[in-house]
C-alpha cells in the first residue's frame, strides 16, 4: 500500500478560544517500534482537548502536539514488533496526542478491534472514556458487584459509559448528578436509578434521603473544589472518592476526623502521562470484561453528534456549552 507522505490535521496556532484551532498540512507519522499506524475514520472531542487547547494541559514529553487522545480507523502499517495486529484491522486507539488528523501511530497495546456491530464514528468514541472509567472505577475505586455508585457529569461521556458499565457488572444503586432534566430523564433511561439536578438539589442531601442515610460506596467526581467535602458525606464507611478532573477547582477543606474515622479513601489519577505498559493491562481488562458487553449490545457509546475535521473549532464550541449528552465526535469519512 502506498501511503502519501502528507495529511490534514488541526493544530494549535496559540492558546484561546476554539477559534484558534486551525487546519494544517502536517508529515503523516511512521509507526516506530510495536506501533501501528492508523488512517483514522472518527476521533473522539473530550475535556484534556479543550484544555490543552487554552494552554493549560501540555501534552507530555514526546507527545504529539495535536490534540486528540482517542480515535477509530484502519491500520495501514505496522512497526516491527507488532505481533496482534495487521493491515487491514478495524480498531480503536488511546493515543498521548495527534488524534486530530487523518494518520496517527498508535502504541500497539492500546489498540483494541472495533467491537462487532459499531461502525466508526461509535468506536471512536471509546478509547478515553472506557479506560478513565475502567482504570478509576473498577481498578482505583475497587468497585464489586452489589455496591452502590455516585457518578457526577452523569451526561457526559465519561458519565454515560460510567452508568452503564456499573449496571452491566452489578451496581446494587446507581446515582448520578446532571445539569438539566432532559439529561437527568436520559440517564434514568441508561440505566441510573436517580439522576439529581444539581441546579435544584443539593446532591448531598439527596444522597442522604435516597440511601435513607446510609451513603454511596464509591463516587467517581470530575469537579472537585468544594465537591469533596459534601462527597465525604455521602460516603459509607470504607468508602472511595476517585477523582478525575478538578473543573470546580483544585483546592478543598474537608474534615480528616470524618475520613479517618469511616476509614475512607481519597484518590484520584490522570491518565494522559501513564506509561503504554500500564494502558496496555486496562486494555487487556476492556477486552476480557467490557469489550463482549459493547458487543451484545448491553452497553452501547452515546454520540451527541458529529463535525468534519474542517470544524473542530465548532465542535469545541459546542463542548464548552454543556448542553450535549454523550461524545462528540469529528467524522473524517
């Protein structure tokens, strides 16, 4: 196959407002040693693009510097060292950067075939949204089958595959806190036994009426700020607090006495910087525990909506609104 040496991608020109994303003409990459490369159909648009587009969320060291962490597409070439994979593969990919373009290399363990019966555009909305949830749920969290979940941003794409997965694998209660009604009925619809409007309701009291004070085991939380104290409330003893993304601010005041004495855990994790070898061994978990879920249709990506590679910038616009539910992905095809 011959591969052109060239291709569209979207860069960067400074940091700001989406209007600074800007198509370019960039070197199509070479897959190095156990990566393949991949011309991509459908990356997925997520939180980390939109910060590292305002300057505040560097890729790191060796990273390509276009954004993009998840995509769907065809292998067209591997590098030595690659023994799972061929041309020809349909997969997905977790990527460090560069997904924004119509090739990227991709390290061969966090490729995963595309699951029977998606096409593309669903695929691609996986990668980041599965591994976040997997790592820092089941793996972070210790989530076990009949315990009780509370997930906020429950419309979100991490939101949407958050329910899902823990009512696949045995969620006893799941609730989740959501911006409007139309999002709080959709993630009732997917799945959550409650979804609380927190522009109405204060999460922690209703999580205090619906547990009839009994508190949540484990609570997955992108907004940190002065969400932590009142997430400490809704805790039961042994509880986990798995944080994501501090969008509500980085700094807290919380009462120790409480976490020491209900035996709590407080942790948290970011993904992008993590080595291949420790996103391969999630990918080996999606493939054994969530991969045959997306496959028989019990879990199933939400996609918002789709834009061309041409319009990341209204993509992004749309991003910072709020008002999607699920992924928004750029459609290359």
């Amino acid at each position: 196959m011959t591969l052109p040496t060239e291709m569209q991608a979207i860069e960067i020109s400074e940091p700001g407002g989406p209007e600074v994303l800007k198509q370019a003409t960039r070197p199509v990459p070479q897959p190095e040693t156990n990566e393949v490369l991949i011309r991509v159909a459908a990356a997925g648009i997520n939180r980390p693009d939109v910060a590292q587009r305002k300057g505040i969320y560097p890729p790191p060291p060796g990273a390509s510097d276009i954004p993009g962490l998840e995509i769907a597409g065809e292998i067209v070439s591997t590098g030595s060292g690659v023994e799972d994979f061929q041309v020809g593969d349909k997969v997905c990919a977790l990527v460090t950067g560069g997904g924004y373009a119509e090739y990227v290399a991709a390290p061969a363990p966090q490729v995963l075939r595309v699951p029977a019966g998606l096409d593309m555009v669903q695929a691609a909305g996986l990668p980041e949204t599965f591994f976040t949830v997997w790592s820092n749920i089941f793996d972070r969290g210790q989530f076990t089958p009949g315990e009780s979940v509370l997930i906020h941003g429950g419309s979100s794409g991490i939101g949407t595959t958050a329910i899902q997965l823990c009512k696949a694998l045995g969620a006893s209660a799941i609730y989740t806190t959501v911006g409007s009604s139309e999002k709080a009925a959709f993630c009732e619809q997917l799945g959550a036994t409650k979804a609380i409007n927190y522009r109405d309701q204060s999460f922690d009291e209703e999580i205090k009426a619906l547990t009839d004070k009994a508190g949540v085991d484990v609570i997955l939380d992108m907004v940190g700020g002065d969400y932590l104290p009142r997430n400490i409330a809704c805790l039961k003893p042994d509880g986990r607090i798995v944080q994501i993304a501090l969008m509500g601010g980085a700094k807290s005041e919380i009462n120790l006495g409480r976490v020491m004495m209900n035996r709590l855990t407080i942790t948290g994790s970011t993904l992008r910087a993590r080595s291949v070898e420790f996103k391969g061994e999630i990918a080996k978990s999606l493939a054994e525990k969530a991969w045959p879920l997306l496959a028989s249709g019990g879990v199933t990506p939400v996609i918002h909506s789709t834009f061309p590679l041409a319009e990341a910038a209204a993509a992004h616009e749309l991003m910072e609104t709020s008002s999607h539910i699920g992924k928004i992905i750029l459609d290359l095809t």
